[in-house]
C-alpha cells in the first residue's frame, strides 16, 4: 500500500464531520474496516456510514487509473453483494496531474456513475485556520496560495500541539507533502521550529520521518517523469494522426516512463496509431 494511501486515509478518518461533509457532501458518522466478497480480495479505502444510514464509499487515488470506472464498478457490487445496499461513491483525486480520468461506465442497460473529485478545487484557507490539526496537515493538497507560507502554518500548529501528537503529524505532513513536490519545503521550514527540528534529529523518530520524506521525493519525481513524457507523446500523436481514440488514450495512460521513452522513438517512423500501438 502506498504510504500516502496509509496517511492520508489515517488523517481523513480523523478530520472533523463538517471537514468531511464540505470535501464529500456526507457526514459519515461510523467508518466501516471491512474487506469485500469478490473473486479479488477488494478492500475499500474508506467506507462509512451517515447517521441516515446511507453508505459512503471514497477511493483515494494519486494517478490516473484508465481502468477507475471499472473498479468502482467493482467495489459497488461488492459492496451491496456484503451490505444489500448501493453507496453513495467518490473518487477523491489527490494527484499532481491533471485530472483526466472518466467518471461513469456504461452499456447496454447497465450504468454506474461516481463523483470525481480533485481535492485542490477545495480552498485550503478554511482548513489552514481551523484549531484541528488534522485539518491542517490535509490543507497540504488543496489549493494553496503561497505555498511555503502555508508550510509555516501548518509546522506552526504541528510545534503548539500536544508532545504526543507532533511525531505522527510531521511524518503524515511530509509523506502528503511529496504528492505536491513540498517535501523539501516542509523540510526546510521545519528545521527553522527549535522542537521539530528536535524530532527530525531523534534517534528513533528521525529516521521514520526522513524515510517518508525520501518517498515523497521519489514518488513526485517518478510521476512527474512519467507524466511529462506522456503529455508530450500525445500532443506529438495527436498533431501526426488526429485526434486520440479511446482505446490508444487508454494504452497510453497506463504505460511507464520508460515504455513512453519507446514510443515516443517508434512516432518517428509510424504511419498511424495503428501501427505505433499495434495490438499484440
């Protein structure tokens, strides 16, 4: 499981109700751990239950997912396969690409459709000023004005919480921070606060904390390869061969940064999309 999955989804079960309610539209009032009946082994990010009993089921997701539509398709039967009931579903997008995945599938008679949401259509400003410190950590992926005075604060409450609580909050604000390129700058400003800057050099915290700041830097860096190449290779596709068919789209949003690497070489040579994503 990615780390960010693990704290995100820590810090999300913890933010206050109406928190939640602005970012959702729910007020869950129970969180269900539960893994799903299916041929896979489903195991849903987060899902809760309103005190109307309406369930609420939200998906994290860092990357674009070609196949999302079909997961939450997925996750929907099994969850009323375990529940005998349809929740209410939401993608809650915390990427630093533009958000390009589908929010429905359909055909025939059968249809399933989702909220798609990209957290940093949210206002970080409300979050950053509330007494919560959870709600300042998440304030990290939504849409920041300046960015480094936004840091401050959030450090600024992670140094007057309780002793207990700033270990945890520091190690969730760094591994968040990466899916923004801010690790570096929660670094930086954390070394400038006398008692964070104590807990990045413990003996036992500092390490676990410098790991999880090295992931986001990896993390940023290997998407941020893998998306740069991408846009390049379909605006390279698109300007040769017209506009991209869904299912040449689909292929190429799923490939790595060294599989785009190599098709961006074969766009020199191929006649049409055909040939440059042949299908064996």
């Amino acid at each position: 499981m990615h780390e960010y999955d693990i704290a995100l989804k820590t810090v999300l079960t913890r933010v206050a109700g109406n928190v939640l309610q602005e970012l959702t539209g729910f007020a869950v009032a129970r969180w269900i751990n539960t893994e799903l009946p299916e041929v896979r082994n489903l195991r849903a990010d987060l899902l809760g239950e309103t005190a109307d009993g309406r369930l609420v089921h939200i998906e994290l997701q860092s990357t674009n997912d070609t196949d999302m539509a079909l997961r939450m398709a997925e996750y929907a039967w099994a969850i009323y396969r375990r529940f005998r009931r349809f929740p209410e579903q939401i993608v809650l997008y915390v990427g630093e690409a533009p958000l390009r995945m589908r929010h429905a599938l359909g055909g025939g008679s059968v249809s399933i459709r989702y909220r798609l949401m990209d957290i940093r259509e949210f206002d970080a400003e409300p979050l950053l000023a509330s007494g919560r410190l959870e709600d300042n950590v998440i304030a990290v992926l939504m849409r920041l004005g300046d960015e480094r005075q936004a840091v401050r604060r959030i450090l600024r409450s992670i140094a007057e919480s309780e002793p207990a609580s700033r270990e945890a909050a520091l190690s969730e604000l760094l591994i968040l921070a990466g899916l923004r390129s801010l690790s570096e700058v929660v670094k930086q400003e954390a070394e400038q606060v006398p008692i964070l800057n104590d807990i990045m050099d413990h003996p036992i915290f500092g390490p676990r904390i410098r790991e999880g700041m090295a992931w986001g830097r990896r993390e940023g860096r290997e998407e941020g390869r893998a998306e740069g190449r991408r846009e390049v290779v379909l605006r390279l596709a698109e300007k040769r061969f017209g506009a991209i068919p869904g299912w040449a789209m689909q292929r190429i949003e799923a490939m790595s940064a060294a599989d785009l690497d190599q098709l961006a070489l074969r766009l020199l040579d191929a006649g049409s999309i055909e040939e440059l994503l042949p299908s064996s």
